[in-house]
C-alpha cells in the first residue's frame, strides 16, 4: 500500500488543498515559505502515532472568512487515503480492514485527523463571538470601525485565551462523516519515521547507550543465525547456547574485576560501618552482564587511515549519513515480525527535511540513488524529501516532484511536473528534452517565483544589468533568468501553461525572442534577412515572434515579448538600434571597432552616404546598402543610419564573449556619476514592467 492522497483543510499555509503522492519517492520543493514544512507536519499529525496531536492558534489558517468564524469554531482536518501499491501486502489490507472505504480489487482506505472545538461548547463560541459584532456594530463610529481582518484577529484571540484549551483531537477511519475512531494499536503499525532540517545527530550516534542505536544492536547480533534457514527452535537454540557462552566468559571477567577491588572494598565499607548503614545488614559489590547490556558499552566509531577516531569527530554531512542508515536499520527492526511479533511495524515510512543542509552537491546525488536502493529492497516503503535544492531536483526524475507555489492571490497550488505530459509523442520528446535540459543551474527556473526565459547567452548575462537601468533588481523579485539555448519555448511553457494542464506550476513567465525576419529564396528555403529587407505584406517573408506574441497577448501568466516586426531583427542589433551613438557598446572581442566607432561619431548632418562609404565593398556591404535603397521615403534618415550601424555591429561580435564584456562596462557605468546615457531596448522595457507588475 502507499499514501496516495492527503487533502488538508484549514492548516496553516493549506486553506483547502489536495495532494497527491508517488507510490515510492516524493520530492517535494517550492520557494521558502511554500508549505513543504507544513506538509510533512500535517501528515504527521495522521501517521505518526508518537508526535504531539494538539496545535496552536497559529496552526489555524487564518483565511477563514469573518461569516465562517460567525457560524461554526475553525476546525483543522487533515484526511490522507491509502491505496494498493506495488508493494501491498497480507498485512497490508488486515491494518486498514476497518478504514477501507472502496471494498473492490484496488483497495482504498481513509484516515481523518480532526482537530475542533467540541459541540458542548459550541454554543458559548458562538455567544462570545456574536458579542463582539454586535458591540462593534452598535458602538464603533464610522472613523474607529474595525476590518474584517482586524475582527477576524480578535476572534482568534478570544478562541486562543477561551476556547482552544477545550479543543480536542481525533483520528478517524473511514469516512469521516461516520465518525469510526481509529483503533490505537492498528494506527501504531504505521512507522513515520521523521528527520527534521535542524538535528543533531551526534547526540544520537556516540554510544550504544542511545535507545535507538541499543535497538538495532539488538536486533542484528547472531544476525548469521537469524537470518539462516535453520528452524525457529534450531535458531533460538543456538542463540541460547551463544548467551550462555557469553555469560560465563563474563563471570570469568567479573570474577577478576572483583579480585581486583577487594582490598579498596573493605576500605569503602569501612565507611558504611562508621555511619550505622551496616546496622542490620552489610552492604557489598556484585554484579553480572549480559550479551545484550554490553551492547550499551560499544562507541561508533569511523576507520580512518588505519586509525579509529569517534563518530563526533566526524563531518556532520557524514554523520547524518550514518544516522540515516541505522534509522533504516531500524526500520527494518521494527517491520520484523518474528523479533517483534505483533508489536511489529507494518508501513515503514521516511521523511526528510532538506537532506542539502549537511550534505554536498555530489553526496545529495548520491543520498538518493541510496534511498532509490532501498525503496527498491523494500526496508522502507514511501519516501517524502523536501527541498530547495537544485542539485537534488536534477537528480530527480520529474514523475516524483511535486511543487508547492503560490497564486497571484497568495493561495497555495500544486504542480505536479511528470503529470503536464501526456502519452503522445510530442509530449514524451518534450519531458525527455527537459529531463536532460534540468541541471543543477537551470533547475532554478522551478524554485524562483518568477521566470524569464531568453534564447542565448547573451540575454543571460545582460538581463540583470539592463534591469538596473530600469531601476529594478531581479533578484528583489525573485525573477530567475534562464537560458535555453535556442527556440525551445514549447518544452518548457508545457511546465508552466495552466490554461492547458491543472498540473502546471502556475507562475510569471516571460519569454524573450528575436524577431530573426526571414526571407524565401529561389529554391524555397527562407534565410535570414535585415528588417529593412522585410515587406510584411509579401508572402516571401516572414518573421519567428509576431505570431507567438499575439497568441500569448492574453494569456493567464505567459507572456512573449520581441523587438518591433518592422525594425528589430536580434538582442544585439536592437541594443544599438537604441543606442546608435553610445561607444560604450563596442568592446574589445568585437572586430571592426573602428569602423562602427566612427559611425556613431558622425553627426546629424551627415548623410546616407558617408555611413555607405564607412560600410566599404564587401557581399555583405552591399547587401545592407541594396536593402536601404530599396527602401526609398519609407523610413526616414534616422532610421536608416541607425540600422547601418546596427547591422554593421551585428555583423562584428561573437556572442558570449561581447555579451561578458558589455556586462561588465554597463555594469560599471551604473556606479559612476558622471553615468553615460544607455537606452535598454523597448520590447525588454515592457517584459520587466509586466513580470514585476
């Protein structure tokens, strides 16, 4: 069996949220403040028999409206259904006999925890909050009314200081409705076995005098006996034989111990005499050991080098390693029925607060590829990991994330990345591209509360700085800049587009793409063309972004912003188009600096044709000077100098070494007074207005 659901109701950040789980790994991730926490608590307060059950006001979600409050005491419900799984067992199906609430092949079962104000004590909630209205209605003036968010406030702590002693807890089984409680014994065969992200597991790893290490020494001393497929009587027999053994070479220790101290005991009880203690008997020294207390004096210790050093002087990365895998030892201690009977556990379970805390990039890789083995060898059956690590998401396959996120109105959603992709063959090319695409640096795009997705490198580098020059830091808005490396928008937006998958992760996602106009040749292909090359009207060009941008125009939370389809053509030429005079643009991996630097300082008066005589004789020369000609009175001087320059510059950079440069001179011209004038392109003016909007 495995926890397919859990629908929370009313808990902290979850207002009325439903969840759905993998039948193995769950990762769970999403910014801070998303709700991974809560989600791990919430399922314990239903399967972790051993954790506290009673919450406090601050448990409560407080997006209740103010009529809510007035008709019935908040309640917290939290239901998680049970279903077959891969690993479902006889026992399985005898735990959840009396929860089931589908009787067919296919089993499914229910477990309800709610936590309420009892029905006796209704009424008086009621009276008391009816009090308060009424009061504020009748003595607040129009100037001194309270909200209904700060009426809602003192509600809350008039059931925090009244009412939320008297509240109760319980576990149902079944449907809720009914009101069957779960039975203790039955709930306790369920192992939830919880590591926070704050632990300190040297505390429980220096000796066999902690309880749990003491446990799992227990259980696998004679492990070769235990574990053979001699009979039960055969296995206890030598067991025993192997106490009795122990016992006597112990005997034989403590006798020498005692010779050891005889003469320094007459000495000690002397004492006992002085004081009247020997009265009516003497007091004196004995003692014995058995297999199992001499558990207790071994120390976990690390082989280092030849040398063995104690486990505390070791990493905490390393240490929480270790922890984990006695805890699965323990686990599988527990789950075993012929050393613990009917006290044995049935459903092992393991969840884990950001395992990236302690441990490195590589190790966390590896973390997981050790839980995968386990789940595989069945010592634990479900797996819950929350994270924001990027280094563990791409580690993850996208079946087994599940991100928690926030609406536009502050509500919490859930995405579900494998789900967004449906059999077809267009879908299952685009999960495998984004599989591969996910990395450690690009996985960002899932945790940041908002995305702009660029085409190259160059975008990449210069977005951060061009933002600056708009007065609007990226990162104050958690705004990731991802790129893709080309027009591969459709792969991702699939992630994204909750207008088409209710599994989508609904965030702001901008998509920034060239214009690139393109025109048809005489054996049918297009090639890419100059925008005063471009005639919209005839069907022998077209461009790569108009129609993408029209198609998004609208769109819940997609937007597709390029250069202008009439004079923009690339990032690069438009970043000159926009600055036609500004020398800080030319660098030094460019080629033809000086020809594009004497352009830009020729002045208003100068005409068409001296940026002719600067552009030289060359097929590409010619080109450019063919396409302003053609274009007669329909742009304007301006216009056509600019795009001289623009193509001229286009035409002398390499991508990411120029975009490196121009980030660094852009970004250090902000920090100068004596700041030199840069206009950033219009179409990434817009984008950064619409996404921190």
């Amino acid at each position: 069996m495995y926890i397919a659901n859990i629908d929370i109701q009313n808990f902290r950040n979850f207002k009325k949220n439903s969840i759905e789980f993998n039948d193995g790994i769950n990762v769970i991730i999403g910014h801070n403040n998303a709700g991974k926490s809560n989600l791990l608590r919430a399922l314990r307060l239903v399967l972790d028999y051993g954790s506290t059950k009673r919450l406090s006001i601050n448990d409560f979600n407080k997006d209740a409206s103010l009529e809510d409050l007035k008709a019935h005491s908040p309640k917290v419900s939290i239901t998680v259904t049970i279903k077959k799984g891969q690993t479902s067992n006889e026992d399985d199906l005898v735990t959840i006999s009396e929860w089931l609430t589908e009787l067919n092949q296919d089993y499914e079962a229910k477990l309800t925890y709610e936590y309420f104000l009892p029905e006796s004590h209704e009424e008086d909630y009621s009276n008391q909050v009816k009090e308060i209205i009424d009061a504020h209605e009748v003595n607040g003036t129009e100037g001194d009314k309270l909200t209904d968010k700060e009426l809602k406030e003192v509600i809350y702590k008039l059931i925090q200081h009244e009412f939320l002693r008297r509240y109760t807890h319980r576990i149902w089984g079944g449907l809720a409705e009914n009101q069957n409680q779960a039975d203790s014994d039955l709930l306790r065969k369920f192992d939830f076995q919880f590591l926070d992200a704050i632990r300190d597991v040297e505390r429980d790893l220096v000796s066999g005098r902690n309880v749990m290490l003491k446990e799992v020494l227990h259980f696998f001393l004679d492990y070769d006996i235990k574990s053979s497929d001699d009979s039960d009587e055969d296995k206890a027999r030598k067991i025993k034989t192997k106490s009795q053994t122990f016992s006597e070479k112990s005997a034989e220790l403590i006798g020498l111990l005692d010779d050891r101290i005889k003469e320094g005991k007459s000495q000690i009880l002397s004492y006992a005499k002085q004081t009247g203690a020997s009265l009516k008997s003497m007091p004196s020294f004995a003692g014995e050991t058995s297999d199992i207390e001499m558990l207790s004096f071994l120390k976990l210790i690390i082989e280092d080098a030849g040398f063995n050093i104690p486990a505390s002087h070791n990493g905490l990365g390393y240490n929480n390693l270790i922890y984990i895998s006695i805890l699965l030892a323990k686990m599988q201690a527990d789950a075993d029925k012929d050393y613990l009977g009917s006290n044995s556990k049935v459903f092992p379970m393991l969840a884990i607060e950001e395992p990236e805390a302690h441990l490195h990039p590589s190790m966390q890789d590896k973390f997981l590829k050790f839980l995968r083995g386990n789940i595989g060898n069945n010592k634990v059956r479900q797996i819950f990991i929350t994270s924001h690590s990027t280094h563990v998401t791409s580690a993850t396959e996208l079946d087994e994330i599940i991100c928690l996120h926030d609406d536009f109105d502050g509500n919490t959603r859930v995405g579900y990345l494998g789900k967004v992709f449906s059999d077809n063959d267009e879908d299952i090319k685009s999960k495998k591209y984004i599989k591969r695409f996910l990395d450690a640096t690009k996985s960002n795009m899932l945790f940041a509360e908002k995305i702009i997705l660029v085409e190259g490198i160059a975008e990449q580098l210069l977005m951060s700085v061009l933002a600056e020059y708009e007065n609007i830091f990226l990162e104050d808005h958690h705004i990731a800049v991802i790129n893709l490396g080309g027009r591969y928008f459709d792969h991702f937006l699939k992630l994204f587009d909750v207008t088409k998958n209710a599994s989508a992760v609904l965030k702001k996602v901008v998509c920034l793409t060239d214009i690139d106009p393109v025109k048809k040749s005489s054996n049918g292909n297009y090639k890419a063309c100059y925008p005063f090359e471009y005639q919209k009207d005839d069907s022998n060009f077209k461009d790569h972004a108009s129609e993408l941008v029209n198609t998004y125009a609208n769109h819940k939370n997609i937007r597709f912003f390029s250069q202008n389809n009439e004079r923009g053509k690339t990032f690069e030429y438009d970043l000159v188009l926009h600055n036609p005079k500004c020398e800080m643009l030319i660098t030094d991996s460019m080629s033809n600096k000086g020809t594009i630097k004497d352009m830009m300082q020729l002045d208003e008066a100068s005409t068409i044709e001296e940026y002719y005589d600067l552009l030289g004789s060359s097929s590409e020369s010619d080109s450019i000077k063919e396409g302003i000609e053609s274009l007669g009175n329909d742009w304007s001087d301006d216009d056509k100098k600019r795009a001289i320059i623009a193509s001229r510059y286009l035409n002398s950079i390499g991508k990411g070494e120029n975009a490196l440069e121009l980030a660094y001179v852009l970004k250090e011209n902000l920090q100068v007074e004596s700041r030199i004038e840069f206009n950033v392109p219009e179409y990434i003016r817009e984008a950064l207005k619409w996404i921190i909007k």
